[in-house]
C-alpha cells in the first residue's frame, strides 16, 4: 500500500468517531478527493471489519469496531432478528473483553431487543451503546404502547406500579405462546444496574436492591426505555446468576418480590385483596422470597393471605423475608406462631 493510501485510511480511523455520518465529507476535504474515491476507502474499511456502518444513503454513519459508542435504528419489521443485530452492530465492540462480559451482554441485549420486537406494538427501535470509565451502557428504546400499560391492560390492573410488581415477579408474559417471561428477571440480576421508563414510571434493579421514581420520558414520549449498565472489570457470570434463581429439577423456581409494589405509597398493607395481588402468580416458583423494604406495618388479614391461606394452599412453597422492620417482624411472628408446624423464615 502506497503512503497515500496509508494516510487516507490512518486519517479514517482517526476521525470516525468524531464524525460518524460525515466521514466521506471530512475525508474527501482532507485529502481534495472525490466523494466517491472517499467512499471506496470507506468501504474497504468496513469490509476488512474496521469500521461498522449503520444506515443507508443520506442516513449512512461509521462506528469504529472496538470503538466506546455506537447507536443505530431498527424497523420492526417481519425479517427483524435479534441474533443478527448482535451480531453485525454490538458483538464487534466487545470482542476485545473478556468472555463472561460478552455473554452478559448477549443474553441482555438479545432478550431486551426480541421483547421490543414481539411485544412493543411499535414501528422502530433505537439502541444506544456507550463505554465510559470502563463501563457499559446499553440503552434500547421503542416507540410503542408501554411496557407497563401493556400489563397493566393483560391483567386488568388499576395502576402501572402493580405491572411493576408482576413484571419484576419474574415468569410473567403477556405472549406465553413466545415467551417464557424469564427474560426481564434474568436480564435485571446479570447487569450491575437495569432500569425501565415507561410512561413517568422509572424502575431500577441494582446490587440486588430495587429503586421507583416518577421521572419524564425523553426525547419519545411514549414506548418503553431500558437501560442496561454493566462494570467491564466484573466477574460475574450468567451462569451464576442462573444458578442462583434455578437448577436442574425445578428450573426457574426462586423469586424476589418487592412487597412495596403492591399497594398505593398511600395506603397501608392490610387486606386480604393487596396480599392476593402480590401473590397472583407466586404459585408458579418452589421458593418466594418477600422483600419488605419501604413497608412501614401491615395488616393481620394481609399476613394471613400470605402465610396462612396461601402456604395452606401451596404447602410445598418456601416463603421467606427479608428487610422486614420490628412492627412488620412481630406482625409476621405472631402469624407463623398461630401455626405448630412450619419451615417458613
């Protein structure tokens, strides 16, 4: 290769990144080249596999392979195939890190990106991949209904806050013909920190801890927005996430379950209904797991439904709490104590 053409391609490389869809304008410039000659440069970049190119025609942009940031369309199309956007756009930036990391990503950016298509009801998908400070952030975005208002609607719910509690369950789907609804649970733990915005409710599982704030969606109003953000020095596995929720003889069979979500911040737990709500679907695991954080007290008939009435009913379920204040330990106590025999925690 001559020093002409090592220039121009050095130069490409250079620049990409600070102009990813004006790199044929900026490269024919520089070197007082056509912008057609500039574009076969281009393209030989994008074939040895240097460069990644998003878009057609007027829309066309340049991410470096390896680079720290990409962000690309996708129509929600008939042929629209989860794998095949992986492949082509995300997995090129992550080949240079460790094989636990591309697997998380994988398995989080394949089930997030499939949801957007078979259950979004809408017509495009923007995926945003940012590295900063050696973390990765992958936000997928759609233009639909709402993954909330989508519950909300399957189940015939009052609020999005109880499609936050049932999509945070885990084995919930509102297409169990397609779907598992392990993908949203699963994708939560691996990731170091995962968030949901839809409509103004934003949810955030992160370290095993859950966080809910009102917050507007921007820049598309409506849809659905997740953000998946991940250390590129963890050590994580997915196979240890799996492992820790299923195995072998009962598959998928450990939940954790945000009591706080099941009743307005505004009203007290206390009814056999708020506690029939929050177990709607728990018959489905061997071990439930209640998280009481953000629960002031409760109800004698609340803690009845659950660890009565229910434990009556699906005697091979283990429940068990944690973040449970003193007034909610004693209420829960004095419930199991009315039981001689129990293995519940």
């Amino acid at each position: 290769m001559n020093t002409d053409k090592q220039k121009i391609l050095k130069f490409i490389l250079e620049q990409v990144e600070q102009h990813p869809s004006g790199l044929t304008s900026i490269v024919s410039k520089h070197f007082k080249i056509s912008r057609q000659r500039a574009n076969t440069y281009i393209a030989r970049e994008v074939k040895n596999g240097r460069l990644i190119k998003v878009g057609h025609t007027n829309s066309t942009r340049y991410f470096l392979t390896g680079g720290k940031h990409i962000k690309f369309t996708s129509k929600i199309e008939p042929n629209l195939a989860e794998d095949k956007i992986w492949s082509k756009y995300v997995k090129p930036m992550l080949l240079q890190y460790p094989d636990n990391i591309q697997k998380i990503c994988a398995y989080g950016f394949t089930e997030i990106f499939n949801n957007a298509i078979d259950h979004s009801g809408g017509t495009i998908i923007y995926t945003t991949i940012d590295i900063n400070n050696n973390n990765l952030n992958i936000t997928i975005t759609d233009n639909g209904v709402g993954i909330y208002q989508k519950i909300k609607k399957a189940l015939n719910l009052d609020t999005e806050k109880e499609a936050i509690l049932h999509l945070s369950k885990g084995k919930f789907t509102t297409d169990p013909s397609k779907h598992t609804g392990e993908g949203i649970f699963f994708t939560s733990r691996i990731f170091d920190s995962f968030s949901i915005l839809s409509e103004d409710m934003f949810y955030t599982f992160k370290k095993k801890d859950w966080f809910l704030s009102q917050e507007k969606k921007e820049p598309f109003g409506k849809g659905t927005y997740i953000r998946m953000s991940l250390s590129l020095n963890t050590e994580r596995t997915t196979k240890e996430v799996m492992r820790r929720y299923a195995n072998q003889e009962i598959g998928f069979g450990r939940t954790i379950v945000a009591v706080a979500l099941s009743v307005d911040p505004n009203d007290p737990h206390v009814s056999r209904s708020q506690a029939k709500r929050l177990l709607l679907g728990l018959e489905k695991f061997k071990i439930v797991v209640l998280d009481f954080k953000g629960v002031e007290s409760v109800g004698q008939a609340f803690i009845d439904e659950i660890f009565r009435v229910f434990k009556n009913e699906y005697p091979n379920i283990n429940i068990h709490y944690f973040n449970a204040n003193e007034d909610v330990k004693d209420m829960i106590k004095r419930e199991m104590a009315t039981r001689s025999s129990t293995n519940i925690k």
